[in-house]
C-alpha cells in the first residue's frame, strides 16, 4: 500500500498536478480512478470506483467494498496496481477517513493492492495531525505540499505562458506588473491568471503593446473587491469606442457581455478588429 498526500492552499496547481501526474502513469502497470465530491461517503465512493470500471455496484455498502476488493484482486492477478486519486480530500468527514483507515488494512495488513493519493486543501495537514487519525497518518508514505510561488516564479510562469501563447519570447508585463500581480496574488496561480488575463484583454482593446503596474491596479480596483465587479468590455472595433470602454457604459458593447464567459486568454488586433489568441492561463 502506497498513501500520500497532496496539500495546498486554493488555487496553488493541486489538480492540475495530480492531471499531470495521472496523464504519466503507465497504463500497462495502473488504472487510475479519480474521485472528487464536496460531501463524499464510504457508500458514494465504493460506487463511484465500481461505476469507472463498469460494474454495477450491489445497494449495501458492504457489499459493494467486497465487489471492489474481489476487483483489486483481480488487478493484483495481472500484475496491475489501481491507483485511486481523491481530491478536495479536506472536505473528507471522519466517516469518510475512518473508511479509508479500513480500507489500507487490507489482508491483515499482508498485501499492498492500491495505491491511494489523498488531495486536497493545507487543512488536510492538521486534520490528520489529530490523534484520532493517528492510525492513517502512520501509514502515509509521501508527504507533499504545494507553496506559493515566489516572485521570480511568478515572473517565469507569466513568461512561459506568454511564450506557449505566441510561439516566441515576448515582454508585454513590465517588471512593476509582475510586481503587483505578485502582490495581489500572493504567488497562487489561479490568481495570476485571472489577473493575467483581464490585463491582456485590456490592453489588446486600449490598444497598449506594454501592460504597468497601473493598468493591473485598474485591472483588480475594477474586478476584484468582494469578486463581484465584472468588467463589461468587449470587441472595440472604433477608436472612439475605446474611451468609453472601461464600463462606463455597458449597453454600447452588446458584443462583450460574454467575453469573460471564456476562458483567461490572449487577444491580437489585426487592423480593425481584435481576434482571440489562444493563451493557456
């Protein structure tokens, strides 16, 4: 049996690592089950498991762990291990963890047929620091904790992204953005690309080729207090368009009242008009 556990603040990459990690695993070796519920019960997640592998799952609990144990067993036969990833694990209540407590002691401890990966928020630290987890936290065997990233991180991972998008190196953050990206994210990379990405699709409507720690200030006074401001901007395709377009006055610009219904990305102005640039943020 191999536990480990996957901790960090909102926002800090957990599952996009724990994809990266399950997109490596060799698929001759592993099957990789993935779980995530806000309110998970040792009844959902047997079911859950059971349904990814195409078994109707029996109504009593009990049941259906011995349909999975006689699963992993079969795994085991073929020389497979199945490698079961639970994220938001924090949410996690003591029934759910106390199941899990039950299901590593397998055989009498005899055999290890999983591999279990606990992800989820730092409060998973200190939730399994309590005694009365004491037992499962003894038999984690790999401990991890995603920090925030610092601010030459910051500037690289801006840097890389803006790379993948337009194929080269390009500077459009001056040193001062990144700074107050940086300040107001605290290094979390959610944040960055929300910031990120509101600031390029301003500066493509502006028309600014450099984006300041000014425009970024606007950028969060105007989006960010309280996460309920939304810019209302969209596709300018007229100068005089442009003074106007800082939601002054909303009904002009019909056009942009989805604009950020899509995803965090890069625009390019080609004469007239502004063209999406796909941007990985």
């Amino acid at each position: 049996m191999v536990l480990r556990t996957v901790a960090g603040d909102s926002g800090s990459g957990k599952t996009t690592a724990i994809r990266h990690f399950a997109a490596g695993l060799d698929s001759n070796r592993t099957v990789a089950f993935y779980v995530s519920e806000s309110s998970l019960t040792p009844r959902n997640f047997y079911f859950d498991i059971l349904n990814q592998l195409g078994i109707k799952p029996r109504f009593y609990r009990g049941d259906a762990k011995r349909q999975l144990v006689k699963e992993f067993q079969k795994f085991s036969d073929d020389k497979k291990i199945p490698v079961i990833i639970i994220d938001e694990a924090h949410l996690c209540d003591m029934e759910m963890l106390t199941e899990i407590r039950f299901l590593l002691n397998f055989d009498m401890d005899s055999k290890s047929p999983m591999s279990l990966i606990l992800s989820g928020q730092s409060e998973i630290r200190d939730t399994l620091k309590k005694q009365v987890y004491e037992a499962i936290s003894q038999r984690i065997d790999l401990r991890c904790h995603i920090l925030p990233l610092d601010r030459s991180q910051t500037a690289d991972y801006i840097s890389a992204h803006l790379t993948y998008a337009a194929g080269s190196h390009t500077d459009i953050f001056s040193d001062s953005a990144v700074t107050a990206i940086f300040d107001f994210s605290g290094g979390l990379p959610r944040k960055i690309n929300r910031v990120a990405g509101l600031c390029l699709m301003h500066a493509a409507q502006t028309n600014r080729r450099i984006i300041d720690d000014h425009m970024v200030a606007l950028i969060i006074d105007g989006n960010f207090p309280g996460n309920h401001n939304r810019l209302e901007v969209g596709f300018l395709p007229r100068a005089e368009d442009r003074a106007t377009c800082w939601g002054s006055r909303p009904e002009r610009f019909p056009w942009g009242r989805e604009l950020f219904s899509l995803p965090p990305c890069g625009l390019r102005r080609s004469g007239k008009k502004t063209r999406l640039l796909t941007f990985c943020f």
